[in-house]
C-alpha cells in the first residue's frame, strides 16, 4: 500500500503511456475508491506530463 508522498517508479501506465520508466509521487491521502476506480494518482513526473492515474501493479516503491 502507498501513502501520499511515497516516490514510486512507473513501471507502465495505461492513462499515459509517456510515464512509463519515469518517477513520480503519490499524490493521494487515502487508498484510491471508486471515482478514480482504484487508480493512485501521481504527479511530479515531468513538466511535460500531468498526473496520471495508475493502478497498484503498475507501480513499486523508487
């Protein structure tokens, strides 16, 4: 489980592929529910790229 602030690798992302292989942190104070249907959301990846919305297996702890 991740907790906001948590760095994490992407390894793939199916919101936007351009994510994969970068870093990023959880943005989320609380487990992700329904609205973001179970997806973490993560910011700080690139300037090039928002945040993105990833499921728990395609992240791992960085």
């Amino acid at each position: 489980m991740f907790k906001a602030g948590d760095r994490v690798l992407i390894v793939a992302c199916e919101d936007d592929p351009r994510a994969a292989g970068k870093t990023g942190r959880i943005l989320d104070e609380v487990p992700p529910g329904p609205l973001t249907e179970g997806r973490w959301t993560v910011d700080r990846i690139s300037i090039w790229i928002a945040p993105v919305l990833c499921h728990t297996s395609e992240l791992r702890l960085a």
